[in-house]
C-alpha cells in the first residue's frame, strides 16, 4: 500500500537526508573505532567530540555532561536506576506521575522490588499534577523525582520549572530527572535554568537514526553506570560508540533547531485545524483539552476518541488506505492494553479502546490531514454500522 500519511511522528520521524548522508559516510569511509589510535579511529573519535559539542550547545551545558546511550529507553533507565543506587545511603524515596513512559514505570517497578518506595501522583483531565498534593509528597527520604516533559499519548505539557522549583525550596539534595524524549526539538530546553539535573533524549523523535540517545547528567551528579567494560565515556557508559548513530543524531539536533520558531508556529496551526476539523465528526472526543488553549498543550500529539470504534480496528482501516497513525504508545504496540494514562486523565470507560494517537513532525503538511480527515469522514460511519448488532 503506497504511504499516503504519515501521522505516526510521536513512534518515530523519518530521518533527515542529511542525516543518512552522514551516517553513510561514517559506515563507508570514517568507519574507524573511536578507541583506535590510528587515523581512521581520530577520523571517528572527531565525530564523537563535535556531536557532544553539538547536542550540549542545545542545551547550553558542558560537553562533559552529555552520555550517548542506545535511545531514550536506556537513558531513562540509566537515570532512574544509576541515581536510585547512588544515593541510596540518603533516602529510598521516589515521585513520579501515573502517566510516564513505560521506560520510567517500569525501572521503577523494579526498584520497588529492591526495597525502593515509590509515589506515583494523580494527573487531572489534562495530564497536570496538582502541585500542592506533590510539595505534600516530598519526604525527608525522598531522593528522586521522575516526571515527564511532553506526554507521548496525549501531548500534557508538565509544569517542570514549577516542579524543579518547588523540589529546591524543599531539599536542594532531591534530584530532578525529566524525560524529555517527546519535547525536545519541539521545546528550547536549559537544563540549568530550568533546574533539571537529569534530562532523557531519543534521536528517531527528531528525524534521526533509531537505536541512539543522550542523557544529560549535571555535574557532580551521584549516579552509577548500569553498562561496564572498556571505560568509554570515562567509564560512564562502556562499551564502542555508535558513531553513524551519534554522527546522524548530531545533524538532526542542528537541523531541528534551524528557523525553530517558525517551524514550531506551523505545527501548531496544523494542529489546530486537526482539531477543528476531527471534532465536527459526530462521537469524537479530542483528549487532554479540557478548558485549555491549544498552545498549552505539545504541538505535535493529538489523541482521538471516537465512540462505538475499536482504536485496532480504525488504525487497521486507515493503514488500508495508506494512512500511519498508532493506538497510544507505539513502544508498548506489541502488549496491547488499556492505556494507563487515558484511564488516568479520566477517558470515559466506552472510549478507552477506541482512542487513535495522530501525531505530527516539522515535515507533516495540511495535505497529509486532509487525507486522514476524509478518510475518516468516509470509513467512521461504515465501521460504527458495522458495530452495532
């Protein structure tokens, strides 16, 4: 089936040509191991030093303070385990939020196991936690606090300065972890200002390779590597660099950066033409806007409910006719399951599985939408006669 529409952009983005131009290259000619100390490993060595200098310029932070990891997965469990087990002599005490990431759920799980206590804090219909039910959270044990920039499912946007601020004024010793896999590149984000002490990134959400990341970790941090071996990364993440995957990430970074605003401010109206047009489709509910502007929300993440329609069955009918959307979270695609957000931002029970995730990029444009919306005009009526018995 020829792709018509591409509206799967929070799973993954395709990569940017200058991306796989570089990455070709770093297979084909500067393929050196970065630890050799002959030319080839220099040529690759220089792809690594001027990535780190690139990713850590975007967040105004020393190069030092950048890890290349495998993706966003392991940079959430490198922060979340690697400061549990590093602080532990200080507390055993956590706070995170019922909607994060399985990638911060489940190491979380996981520590609980390993004698951790874990807070995991309410979210109103918007995806916002109460800031007073999470001051009156914070312990004299607590040591770490986990919470989410940009919600992957319904595109929230957490208070994270708030939260940083109101987690110093308690106890400057706390340490702050955001996952930041779906917000940066749409968000300048400044670890420093914003009092951020841990911060995940996934190179495929910004048009880049898939199966590489960064966590940011701010100096002085207390936090064990989970990956031994040959000391990369002064001993922090062993194990040989994946140059194509650091090189291609590095040119998505400055390229995603390029004319930002602009890019962003064009998001946003295609984002709101979505919405208006999705909504005069009879039983549809657009998630996470309750009495709230649009622009409060990410630019890129609309989640759909539509009722007496089975979200597997509509993504099913839409890919038919060329048209990529997911059914929530595209990472946990092969567990399927009643989301733990929608349940957590309220979503009535009729429509829990008849929610669709439409998801854009800084390439997605008003002709994609309106393929999905006349598709939608034409099968929603066809398959909710179907339904009905």
């Amino acid at each position: 089936m020829e792709l018509r529409a591409y509206l799967d952009n929070g799973a993954t983005t395709k990569p940017f040509d200058e991306v796989k131009e570089i990455m070709l290259r770093t297979l084909d000619i500067d393929f050196g191991n970065p630890s050799s100390l002959h030319t080839k490993g220099m040529e690759a060595e220089h792809y690594i030093k001027e990535a780190r200098n690139v990713v850590a310029q975007s967040l105004k932070v020393k190069e030092k303070e950048i890890i290349f990891t495998s993706g966003g997965t392991e940079s959430n469990n490198m922060a979340l385990i690697g400061a549990a087990l590093a602080n532990k002599r200080n507390g055993n005490h956590i706070i995170t939020t019922k909607i994060e990431h399985p990638s911060v759920h489940n190491p979380l799980f996981l520590l609980e196991e390993n004698g951790f206590e874990v807070t995991y804090l309410d979210v109103n219909r918007n995806g916002h936690i109460d800031l007073q039910e999470f001051s009156d959270a914070i312990k004299d044990t607590t040591i770490l606090v986990s919470i989410m920039y940009v919600n992957n499912e319904i595109g929230a946007v957490l208070d994270i300065e708030g939260i940083s601020r109101m987690i110093k004024e308690k106890n400057q010793n706390i340490l702050f972890h955001v996952d930041a896999i779906q917000a940066y590149g749409k968000y300048r984000i400044y670890p420093n200002k914003m009092g951020i002490d841990m911060l995940s990134v996934s190179a495929h959400k910004i048009h880049g390779p898939k199966g590489i990341g960064f966590l940011y970790i701010k100096d002085k941090t207390k936090i064990k590597p989970l990956i031994y071996g040959g000391e990369q990364q002064k001993g922090m993440r062993s194990g040989t660099e994946n140059v194509p995957g650091i090189a291609g990430m590095s040119e998505a970074v400055k390229k995603i950066y390029e004319n930002h605003d602009e890019k962003i401010v064009t998001m946003y109206e295609l984002k709101k033409y979505f919405v208006e047009e999705v909504l005069k489709i009879d039983g549809t509910f657009v998630n996470g806007i309750d009495g709230i502007p649009l622009e409060v929300t990410a630019p890129h993440v609309i989640s759909v409910s539509f009722l007496k329609v089975r979200s597997e069955v509509l993504l099913h009918a839409l890919a038919d006719k060329g048209i990529c959307v997911s059914a929530g979270s595209a990472c946990a695609s092969n567990h399927p399951q009643i989301s733990g957000t929608l349940k957590a931002v309220g979503v009535k029970q009729e429509l829990l599985e008849s929610t669709i995730r439409f998801s854009l990029s800084v390439t997605t444009t008003k002709e994609e939408l309106d393929i999905a919306l006349e598709a939608l005009h034409e099968i929603l009526p066809m398959l909710r006669r179907f339904t009905r018995h």
